[in-house]
C-alpha cells in the first residue's frame, strides 16, 4: 500500500474486483446492442476494457482475446505522444493507425477518459472492427502492399473534446467510407460503451471512496503477479523453441516463416522472435503492440488462464522481436492480414512449451480466422452490401481428451459466424450446407476436432474475397497424434465449373455460384493404436469419423 492509501478488507477486495469485470461487461454489452454493423452486433468483433487512471486494466469483457491488454498498451502509448494532460473531461479519442494499436486499419479504439469530483480516475476502452475504412477495395484488400492501400490511418485523434463533437472529423470519416452511416453508428456505439464504463465506476466511487478503490486495485495487482510468478516458477528453467511457416503473404508464393524462442528462468519469460520473417510485400505484418498481446494471449492460455486479467498481469513477461521484422511493422508495411501470423506465433508458443507442460498444452488447432467476405449490390434494395464471416475449425486433443469441433480459434474468442437466418435476410445469398467437416481432425488416442463445411450460394452478382491459411503448416499433432487436415475453397460456377483458391481478392462471380469452404481439423494427440474401439464407433455414429476412415487409420470395422 502506497501513498497513505488506506487498506481494504478482504470481502471488499473481491466485491470491487467482481465489479470492474461487471463494469466491462456492461460496456461490452452496450457496445454489441448499439452497434449498426452485424459484424458487431452478430459476430461480436470487438472488445472493452475499463482501466485506471494510468492506463492499467482493472477489467475486461469477454470479447476478442487478440486484444488482450493491447487497450492499455494504447491509453499509456497516446500518453508518451502527448502527456497525460491530453485527456480532459468528456473528450472522446480514436486512432487505428496500425503501428501504434497493432492492428488492421478497421480495427478502431476508443479512448474515453474518466473524470470523478475533477480528477481522472480511470479509461473507458473498446475496439471494434469497422465494416470500411476507405481503402482500395471494399472492406479488407487481400492483396495490399503498402498501408497506404488499405484505407484512413489516425493517429490518436480527439472527435468529441470537452463534451462537444468534432463535426469536421465526424464528417470526413463519414465520407471516406463506404458505409459511412454505419461506420458513424459503430463509433456511437463504442462511445455509448465508454459512458456505461464512466457511470459505473463513477457509482463505485460514490458507494465505496476513492481511497477503498485504490487500495483493493492495489492488493488486486499484487495478487496477480504473486500467483503468475509463482506458476512460472513451477516450469523447469530451460530454452524452448518451435518453428512454422504461413502458406504465403497474399501476394507472393513463398512461405513465411515464423521462429520463436523461449527462455523460462526463475519467475521470468522471454519470448524472442528473431529469425522471423522480415516484413513482407504482403499484408501479414503488424505493429509490435500487437505482438505483445498476441504473446499475452499464448501465455494467458497456459498461466493461470482462469483469473481475469488485470494491471498485475504480464509482469513476468518479456517480448522482443526485430524491427522492420512482420512482427514489428515499420511503415509503410501492409498490414490487413496482420492475425495470420499472430496466430502461428501463438500455436507455436504452445508446441514449444510442450516438453515443459506435457498435461496441460494441446496439439495445434486449424489456427487461422479463415475468413470469407462478399460484396456487391442487392438487387432486393437496390443498396450496397458486404458480409465478413470468419470461419469456425478444429481444435488440437490432448492429453485429457479429444479436441473441440468446429470451435472459433484462438484469437477470436467470442466471435461468432452469422446465423444462416441472419444471414439470408440480410444478404442476397442462401446457405445451402452447415456441417462438420468428416475425417478432418487429427487422429490419436484422443482425436482432433472436426473442422466445418459451410456453402454459399450468390443470389446476385458479388465480388468474393478469400483469406484461407495454414495449408503449409496445418495443425500438428503432439505424443505420436496425427495433423489435421488443412482447409479447401470450391468455387463452382453456374456453368457447373470448379476453381480451388484460397486467397482471392474482389474475384467477380456471377449469380447461381456456389461456394463451399472447408475449414481445417485440429491436430491428435497420443497414438492411434491407443484410441479405444468404443471411441471410435461413436465417432462414427456422429459422423465425426467414416467408416472407411475408422477401419483405415484405426482398424475398427463399423457397419
């Protein structure tokens, strides 16, 4: 306890520690319910965080892990631009500019500074993904070279100060988008989510004081960087390391490849991402912030990963990775595809630390967004449309149990694909297929989840965008389990021809096409000669696993 700050009980500790988890999610959920964008309000592609008055998280939502303590990293990275006297009362802040937030260019934060009894207590946060920001293509280039390309870049930008709206700024992002109504709604809606965060934690201090509040963020902090350092201690002391490699940039052939290091020692982890590809031509690279979340994401996954986080978390946490590197993006690096790579950092962050914790990390899951987008005009309204989905896939097994089907990845979370009725009234389109895609996840003693099938029909003419990854590297098994299968996109024309990509950008399509993206299965773990026959039976009665595959791989005949 520092200051003079006077001590909260232990019950008081919790209760305010259980608030500002409740405060975030309140934001989250006004965010979701204000949002114009179905991408927000349907896919939920965004996420809040309530902060203290130095930028540390007090509490986060569920939401997109990808940005796990990145908002705070931007609160204190606007602070070294400007000093912390550049967040007055009612002032509202954006930025998106990709070296600084981490992200792509439609990833937008809001900043919203908290005042109580005129004194800055607190951040109200959120990020959100804009449907189009004004870049060369609609929505995401796939084949974008320079960030340039790829839409508006802002730094951190005042567009309500003191309370009152910036209407030049309001009005020239309105008309450099696309979907400018839609865009000025989402904004609306982070800021509506950033004033739930200020009522609330204005509430909290008029019940409890300013002094109880500090002091159980204080014990909270201390808490959890005595229970991080203490589960770091328990790994053996080593270097650890693990290499892979993306398909590809988006614009050139060659695969990208990833290599990280780990050194555990005593309380401590650095991760080290030299030798790394440097940045490419293509759109997977991005700024370092974001690969220090991608980084607390991994460790996250492994250390303690049941406590929420907050300022006291990622203390025992080191991250380097070589400037002009894809995971330190200078300008004018491209940067739309910037999670790919973050992705296989991830997984790999867990392969390499598979010999230290064999119980508790799990083979490789399909590990990208596997994302399919389409555009054009409704002829229904006469009006422009663009749908993004992510694509759901297979988890890895381990050593407790099989994988999860047809699971978001990893740094996504709480995104969601559209419901098929969602989708066909919105969008002129119809969903002809929505299964598990059979024999794709990695056999094992415990098997592999199963990736999806989903198959679109165009209604209209559209413009069809693809992002499909990790056919090079597909998810691996561990302790003797087999890789999952990697992904597959069937373009079928009405004329009956058929096209297999898995990248394309704005690619025109007529009406009557039908697309089938195949997503892929996690990787196994253990032998296959360890799978109990019983197992495999009631993988076949799901349709999880085919006959044929059953009598193959595993030797069990089922009729």
């Amino acid at each position: 306890m520092a200051d003079g700050v006077r001590g909260a009980s232990p019950i008081t500790t919790e209760i305010l520690r259980n608030a500002f988890v409740s405060i975030a999610e309140d934001m989250n959920a006004a965010l979701i319910r204000s949002a114009y964008s179905p991408l927000i309000y349907e896919g939920k592609d965004c996420a809040v965080a309530l902060l203290d008055q130095d930028g540390n998280v007090l509490g986060q939502s569920l939401g997109v892990p990808l940005f796990l303590g990145n908002l705070s990293l931007c609160v204190q990275t606007t602070a070294e631009m400007h000093g912390w006297d550049f967040f007055q009362e009612g002032d509202v802040i954006f930025l998106n500019d990709s070296y600084i937030a981490g992200t792509h260019l439609n990833d937008v934060t809001v900043i919203q500074p908290i005042f109580w009894r005129g004194q800055r207590v607190g951040f109200s946060t959120s990020r959100a993904h804009w449907l189009d920001v004004g870049g060369k293509d609609t929505s995401l280039s796939i084949d974008s070279t320079e960030i340039y390309q790829e839409g508006m870049r802002w730094a951190p930008t005042k567009v309500y100060e003191g309370g009152k709206p910036r209407r030049d700024i309001l009005d020239f992002l309105r008309r450099n988008s696309r979907f400018g109504a839609t865009l000025i709604g989402d904004l609306h809606a982070q800021i509506a989510a950033g004033e739930t965060g200020e009522q609330r934690l204005r509430a909290l201090l008029d019940r409890f004081g300013y002094d109880t509040v500090q002091a159980a963020r204080q014990e909270i902090f201390g808490q959890s960087e005595r229970l991080e350092r203490e589960a770091v201690r328990a790994i053996p002391d080593g270097v650890y390391t693990a290499e892979g490699c993306l398909d590809n940039d988006g614009v050139g052939a060659a695969p990208v490849p990833v290599k990280l290091k780990i050194v555990i020692d005593g309380d401590s982890v650095a991760l080290d991402l030299e030798g790394s590809a440097p940045q490419t031509r293509g759109s997977v690279n991005c700024g370092f912030t974001q690969t220090i979340s991608a980084a607390r994401l991994a460790f996250k996954l492994l250390i303690n990963p049941g406590r929420p986080v907050d300022g006291g978390t990622f203390h025992t946490l080191k991250v380097a990775a070589p400037p002009n590197s894809i995971f330190n993006a200078q300008e004018p690096a491209a940067c739309a595809w910037y999670f790919s790579s973050l992705g296989l950092l991830i997984d790999l962050f867990l392969k390499a630390m598979a010999p230290a914790m064999p119980d508790q990390v799990a083979a490789a899951h399909y590990g990208d967004s596997m994302v399919i987008s389409f555009n054009g005009v409704d002829s229904r309204t006469r009006e422009r449309f663009l749908v993004i989905e992510a694509t759901t896939g297979g988890w890895g097994a381990w050593a407790r149990g099989d994988g999860q089907d047809s699971l978001i990845n990893e740094v996504n979370g709480s995104f969601r694909d559209l419901p098929v009725e969602i989708f066909e009234h919105k969008y002129p389109a119809r969903i002809l297929k929505y299964a598990i895609r059979t024999d794709s996840g990695g056999a094992g003693q415990f098997r592999g989840g199963n990736g999806t099938v989903r198959q679109y029909q165009l209604m209209d003419d559209a413009n069809l965008s693809l992002w499909f990854e990790r056919s090079v590297t597909p998810a691996w098994g561990l302790s003797g389990g087999a890789a999952g299968l990697g992904p597959e996109v069937v373009i079928q024309g009405p004329d009956g021809a058929e096209e297999r990509l898995l990248k394309v950008n704005a690619k025109p399509l007529k009406a009557g096409t039908v697309i089938t993206v195949s997503s892929g299965g996690g990787g196994g773990f253990g032998p296959v000669g360890l799978r109990a026959a019983d197992q495999v039976r009631s993988d076949v009665q799901n349709r999880f696993v085919s006959p044929a595959a059953a009598a193959a791989t595993y030797g069990v005949t089922v009729t």
